[in-house]
C-alpha cells in the first residue's frame, strides 16, 4: 500500500497543500472548521508525517543540553558515554546533544547552571536536586518553551515534562526484601549510606527500605542514615565509623554511589563476608565485587536503556509525537553473583 502523501491529505480536505502544511506545523491564518476538516482527512488517511524531511524544512538541528553531575560517578560517567552514543547515532538526524557538567549536589550552582543555559535549546535532560532554586530554575525554563527532562532523581511538582529513571521507592523496597533474606534469621544493627538527602531518589530509595524493614524485619535495627556526597574517600569514612561503632552490624544499604569507598572499608575490617551489602548501579568495580562475595546483590538501572529514552522523549515531546509508555519505563534489574551478564 502506497504511503499517502500531504496531496493525499489536501486532495481529501478539499484545501491546498500549504493550508495543510500550516495545519500541521500550528501556523496562524487557518480557520478553525478548515482545522477540523484538515486534520479529520489526516485521521481518516492515517497520514504520518517525514520527521527527517520536517526537521530539514525546519532549517536548523533539534539542539538538546545534558546536564550531568561533576566527579567520579561510575555510573555517571557510563550514563554519559551511552548519551555520546545516542548523540553520534542522531547526528544523521538532525538532532544533536551537547554536554555540561555540573555539582548537582549545591542546588544554587545547579540553579544557575539552568538559568545560563542558551535561550535557542530546544531542550535539557539534568539530574535534578530536590531544591527550590533548581525547582524555580527548570519551571522558568518549561514556561520560555523549553522541553524539561529528569534524569535518575526527579522534581514532579515541577513543570518538567517527564522523568527517565526508575520507580526509586520499589528500589529501596527491592534492597530491603533482599537484605532482610539473605540475612536469614539473624538479628542486629543495618546501615544506611546516602549521597544526599536533597535527591529525591536516595529519599524514595530510603523510605521504601525503611518501610520493609520495619514492616517485615522486626529484629533489624535501622541507624540512621549517614550523608556521604557519594564520594568514594568520604563513603570510606562514614563506613569505617559505622563498623567501629557497631559490633553487631550485619547489613549495610547504599542508596547511592560511593560503593568502591565501602568495599575498601569492609574488606579492610575482615568483616565483609558476615555483613550483607546492598548497592545499587552494576558499574565494572561492582561487577567485580559481586563476583567475589563483597557485595551481594546489585539493584541497576540500565544507562543505555536511560540516554535511549531521554532522547527520544525529548524530539518526540517537541515534534508532538507520542510517548510510548511501555518502551520508555525503565526497569529495575537484579543481580546477584550468578546472573551477573
């Protein structure tokens, strides 16, 4: 069957082709029942538009920021690699993605950082700080027309358009149900290690662990959660501290990053095979560790998977084109020693 054409389309509505093309791209001068008529021939024709030849006629590329965080992230910097993937594939497209980095754990330096941003983008993806600046700064830039995306950590009070990442509450229920079994029978004392209680997701991540646990593991002991920026050398200490000032620990939650920094203390306190650790992102050094035993499962979000996704939200939303729901969910995957890929 022989794709239909925009003279299909006008043949159909009984207009000219440039009056379908002024329906089609929202342009002024079209009265509203010759809108109606235009756009019931589009439906009857099931007509879908050439988004390659609408982006050439455009006369400029779809221009996208990425706002990622500073620092040694693992898991940051494997999200970026797979978004320089994605930029090199729509490159032919007339799409492109540029790069900016930013301490997204000072929420007046990320706030600034979006305010800065060039007035022309078509749209921005930015790990976002739950902070009232960073909250005023992506509303401005949805109000200038800017599509807004959230990656990993989300604002959903805010006008962002969407949020790629996964369901942070099932994560934190998820490494409380695998902590509490493998811990067995046993009872004690568990760890709670965060980057920052300013992200939303390593909140949601930790008040879902907080409800299993309490909920289902009466013999477990929650501490209270220890900020750590996710930074190795800092997560080293916090961890270090925890196991001098508790004999009886037996689990430790990482709701973040920062992992190598528990591993290193662990490791060095000859206790790492009697504490069950819980971490999140299957990096190359967690990879490592969960084969040796150190860590014993790995909750992960999947980088490509998440670039893929912004991307395609991103030239859908300013295309006006629709957002399948199912392709873009990001899921949660568990491993464990013997399914590591």
């Amino acid at each position: 069957m022989a794709k239909t054409t925009l003279q299909d389309v006008a043949r159909e509505a009984g207009v000219s082709l440039a009056t379908v093309d002024r329906v089609l791209n929202g342009r002024a001068g079209v009265h509203a029942r010759t809108v109606e008529r235009v756009q019931a021939a589009i439906d009857r024709m099931n007509y879908q538009p050439d988004r390659l030849a609408s982006r050439l006629a455009r006369g400029r590329d779809y221009c996208f920021e990425i706002v990622l965080p500073t620092g040694a992230n693992e898991f940051m910097r494997m999200l970026e690699a797979e978004f320089r993937a994605t930029a090199d594939r729509y490159a032919h497209e007339h799409v492109r993605l540029s790069f900016s980095h930013v301490d997204v754990f000072d929420g007046e330096v990320l706030a600034a950082a979006l305010e800065k941003l060039p007035h022309d983008l078509d749209g921005v993806a930015v790990v976002a700080l739950d902070h009232p600046a960073v909250a005023e700064a992506i509303n401005v830039l949805a109000d200038r027309g800017m599509t807004v995306v959230t990656l990993v950590s989300d604002l959903p009070g805010t006008r962002r358009a969407h949020f790629v990442g996964i369901d942070n509450y099932a994560a934190g229920r998820t490494a409380a149900s695998l902590l509490g079994r493998f811990l067995g029978h046993r009872s004690g004392k568990v760890g709670l290690i965060a980057g920052s209680l300013a992200l939303r997701d390593h909140i949601e991540r930790q008040y879902g662990f907080e409800q299993v646990i309490a909920r289902e593991y009466p013999d477990l002991e929650l501490l209270p959660v220890r900020e750590a920026r996710d930074e190795d050398a800092r997560v080293e200490i916090v961890t270090e501290a925890l196991l001098r000032e508790h004999a009886d620990l037996v689990g430790i939650y990482n709701v973040g990053a920062g992992t190598p920094g528990i591993v290193t203390a662990l490791e060095a306190s000859g206790r790492s095979r009697e504490i069950v650790f819980i971490a999140h992102e299957l990096t190359p050094f967690n990879r490592r560790h969960l084969i040796r035993g150190t860590i014993d499962a790995v909750i992960n979000q999947d980088p490509g998977h998440m670039a893929r996704s912004a991307a395609r939200i991103l030239l859908a939303t300013r295309e006006g084109m629709p957002i399948v729901a199912g392709q873009e969910r990001i899921r949660i995957d568990i491993f464990i020693r013997d399914n590591v890929p």
